[in-house]
C-alpha cells in the first residue's frame, strides 16, 4: 500500500527519531573505538571521554579544570560578542539611515566579510597579542559581519510608514533614529545578535587553538600534545553544549521580542 | 483660519527616465472647519494632493498652503489618519496617542489630561495599555485618530482611513467621526473610493478626472444636508435612506463613471 512520503511527525516521535539517531551515533563510535579497529590514541571511547570530562570537572590540566578554561573562553567571548554589537548595529543603522553612508562602507565590508575570522590571526596575535586582545579581535571579527548585516537590513529596509507617521508627528531626526528606527529594527537586530553570537562562538575556538594561553582551545591543544584525545573530545563537548545553551537563550530572547510585537 | 489651498497644483512623476503628469492643475479650497471629501478613479493622483497638503511630496509647480503658510514638510499642525493605520507597534495605545505630544514638549500632566480625554471621546477606555496588534483594525484606527485630534491640528489628512476596515467596523468608524466632527470641528480633506462615505461625510464633495487629475466638480453637500434636516436620523442607514442622499450618491456615481469609462477606451 502507498503512503505519503512526507507525512508531519508528531512531537513524540520526532523525540524518539532524535534519540535513535543520537542512540546510532554513540552506539557506531562505541563499536569502532571499543574494538580496536583503530587505535584508542586515534579514537577515545565514549566511556573514556566521559570518566576524562568528570576528572577535567575538578582536576586542573594545563594550568585550569575544564570549567575554570571555559570561564576564561566565555569571557574573552563576551567582550568580542559585545564589541561587534556595540559597533555593528549602531553602524548598520547608521549605514540603512544615511545612503552615502552606506555607499562608503559596504564596498570595504563586502570586500572584507569572507575572509573567514581565522584568517585574521596572525594579524590579530600580531596586533593584539595571544592573551585576550588577539582573540578578542577574532572574535569580533566573527560576530560584526551579521551583527552590522541585520541592523543596516532592519533600518534600510523599515517601513516607510513608520517614519512618515513619525514626521507628521513632529519627531525630531534624533528622536526617529532612536524612537521609530531602532524599535523598528528591532526584530532584525535580534535576529542578527543571534546568529552574530553563534558565529562569534565558533571563532573563539578556532583563535584559541593558536593564540591563547588558557581557555578551551587552549586545553584542547594541550591534549593533542600530550596525545590524551579524551582531552580534545571533552573540549569539543563543551564547546558544543555552550554554543547551544548560547543559541537557546537568543532564540528565547527573540521569540520574546517578536511575540511582543504581535509577529509570532 | 485654517484653510487647504491647492493653487495650480502640478505633480510629475519620474520613471525610466520619463515624465509623467499626476496632478494637472489642481485648485480647490478646503475652508476652515470643513470637511471635503475627494473621490477619483484610482491612479487619478487623489492620494498625491493628501501627500502634498501632508508635506511628505512637493508640487512640481504650484502651491499648497495650510492655514495661510506655504507647505513645506511634514509637521504636526496636518496631522494624517493613513489607510494603514501606521501606529507603532512597539508602543501602547497610551504611548502611540501621547507620542506627538512629547514631540511638542507639552508636559506630562497636561499630556496625561488631553490623552486620557481623547481616548474617552474615542471610546478607548480600558485598552491604555494594549499594543496595537492586539486590537481589532477598527480600534486600530481609533488609536490613529485620537493619535491625530489630540495635536489639535489646523487640518486633518485622512487617506482612506477605512479602506482597511470591514463593512460593518466601517460603518460603526463613519457614525463615529460625524460624532467626533460635533464635539470638535476640524479642517479635514478626506480622501476615499466609497461614494455613500464621501456623500454621508462631507460638507463638499470633490470629484476628481482620471489622471493626470484635476478636479472636475464639486458638489455641495452641506446645504442639502441642512435644507433636508439629515442630522435628525441618527444612523447611517436612515441618513442613506434619504432621497436628497441618493440624489447626490448617484450623481457622484455618474460623475465617477464618466471617469472610469472613459480610462477604458
């Protein structure tokens, strides 16, 4: 008997497909590592990652237990994320607002936007130096790109009525930017910090593997070093769990925004 | 004083590097406390002389003049009720009506007074702070006019102001400003596509030609108003019911017609 091929799931059994799909992956890296196929150097067992994980939780290894590494990384990222908002919206808006504005940048950023944020490190390490300028300046230049994309989108491309609404009311220029065009932009704004964050995140790995003297990257290196791969995985592990806790609560945040303004 | 004056309103627009004429020498006048609604085939350019009077166009020759004063942008003394409604969403009902006002540096206990007495005559007392998507279109458009009235403006600009509503928030929305007209006269150029809107509204009706626009007739509404004692009926449909009220529908009608038949040839 024909059924339809792409019939919508429902919430349990989506879950369920989930942790099978999940269940397969664990279950495939187990029986490859477990059996000798390949070298246990090569490739940890999930077991040991997981005893590797518990011991990094309290014991230090390069200099840091693994959550005192990642307090350094969150750190480190938090001012870069913060940096690139702090320019990028207000730069976008300003770019979407004032036309020859935009027609001064967009050439250097479009020039500028994929040259990807590792490629900037010898410069920033050059510049900045590997403790928390260089990776910060990596991680900037891994978050700015959609920051100043989603905020210059958000004000290029507000509607119009808005802004005449604004004028027959007697707003000033000032008051509109900050009154009528930001809130407006809102929504895009947040969209942008979103991805911009995420983004940022993936970078700050990728600088710390070369230029820092702590943080996750920096334990990960170390591992490879000291061949101890349960190391290397451990920190993959929070890399990735960070990163989506990070992207969590974003997306928490612009559902808020958007269902505030009656658009979900 | 608070006059419209359209004198020799010419509008051109530009497209692919052409020239085409949307206005072709407009007069009409809008005297103080008037209300004239302008009626056109689409396309005849009744939107651009709202633009015009609003400031957010300029004539390419001609003039606008608002109360004496030349036009030359936007500004709060023309407040404009838009077929959108165009409230911002991210403020409350409060905040969208009070937002000109703050613009204007009125202080916040006058502001609250004149807020607070424009959202009763608007029937808008208990959504003070609701958000304009949780409202119906036609509450929406509440907010807009009290948006607009509370300034206090010299003319009010109301472009299709509820082409957006359904038939019955509509009808509810014109006995509605005939009884905020009473209570507080306003100089206003109503721009709509629905004759019996035009007809049971305003004190003259403007007909316009198709484009490039020019008005073609005017009628006058309020003496017939007066002589055959519409204000005793208080509904609409009575008012609509009444002979010198179809009289006038059906001769804008004609008038109009003439218009869009001609467009076809």
């Amino acid at each position: 008997m024909a059924s339809p091929v792409n019939l919508p799931l429902s919430k349990i059994e989506g879950f369920i497909l989930g942790i099978v799909g999940l269940a397969s992956f664990l279950g495939l890296w187990f029986v490859i590592s477990a059996s000798g196929l390949v070298p246990r150097q090569f490739l940890p067992t999930p077991l040991d990652v997981v005893a590797r994980t518990f011991h990094l939780l309290t014991e230090p290894f390069a200099g840091a237990t693994l959550p005192m590494h990642l307090a350094k990384s969150l750190e480190r990222y938090t001012y870069g994320f913060l940096l690139a908002a702090a320019v990028g919206v207000p730069l976008g808006m300003a770019m979407g607002w004032f036309r020859w504005l935009d027609d001064i940048v967009t050439p250097i950023f479009d020039g500028l936007r994929f040259i990807a944020p590792i490629a900037w490190v010898p410069f920033a390490a050059l510049w900045f130096g590997t403790g928390i300028g260089g990776p910060i300046m990596i991680i900037f230049s891994g978050a700015f790109p959609p920051c100043l994309i989603s905020a210059y989108r958000g004000a290029r491309y507000v509607d119009g009525k808005y802004i005449e609404a604004a004028q027959m009311l007697g707003t000033s220029n000032l008051r509109t930017i900050v009154d009528v065009l930001l809130p407006a932009s809102f929504p895009s704004i947040v969209a942008g910090l979103r991805v911009g964050a995420g983004l940022g995140w993936q970078s700050l790995v990728g600088a710390e593997l070369i230029v820092a003297s702590a943080g996750v990257g920096y334990m990960m290196v170390q591992g490879q070093s000291n061949v101890s791969t349960p190391t290397v995985v451990a920190g993959m592990i929070a890399i990735g769990l960070v990163g989506l806790l990070i992207d969590v609560a974003l997306r928490q945040m612009e559902a808020f925004v958007r269902r505030r303004r009656g658009l979900a | 004083m608070s006059a419209i004056v359209f004198e020799n309103v010419h509008r051109r627009f530009e497209r692919d590097g052409k020239s085409f004429p949307a206005l072709e020498g407009v007069n009409l006048t809008v005297a103080d406390k008037e209300v004239v609604a302008l009626v056109g085939p689409s396309g005849c350019g009744k939107t651009t002389c709202l633009r015009l009077a609003a400031g957010f166009e300029v004539p390419t020759s001609g003039r606008v003049t608002v109360g004496g004063a030349p036009v030359t942008g936007p500004g709060p003394d023309r407040a404009v009720v838009f077929q959108q409604f165009a409230l911002f969403p991210w403020k409350s009902v409060a905040d969208n009506i009070a937002f000109g006002l703050r613009n204007q540096g009125v202080p916040a206990n006058t502001r609250q007074e004149r807020v607070s007495g424009i959202i009763k005559l608007m029937g808008l007392e208990g959504y003070e702070t609701a958000f304009p998507h949780q409202l119906s279109g036609g509450m929406q458009q509440r907010v807009a006019i009290a948006r607009a009235y509370v300034l206090d403006p010299e003319a009010l600009l109301m472009d299709e102001p509820f082409g957006a509503l359904d038939a019955q928030t509509r009808i509810v929305m014109q006995e509605e400003l005939v009884r905020i007209a009473r209570v507080n006269p306003r100089t206003v150029l109503f721009i709509t596509h629905a004759v019996d809107e035009a007809v049971y509204l305003a004190d003259r009706v403007a007909v316009m030609t198709r484009r490039p626009g020019r008005i073609k007739e005017i009628l006058d509404v309020r003496s017939v108003r007066a002589g055959e004692q519409w204000n005793r009926h208080e509904r609409i449909e009575d008012v609509m019911d009444l002979e010198s009220f179809v009289h006038l529908r059906t001769h804008t009608w004609r008038s109009l017609r003439e218009e869009k038949i001609d467009a076809v040839h």
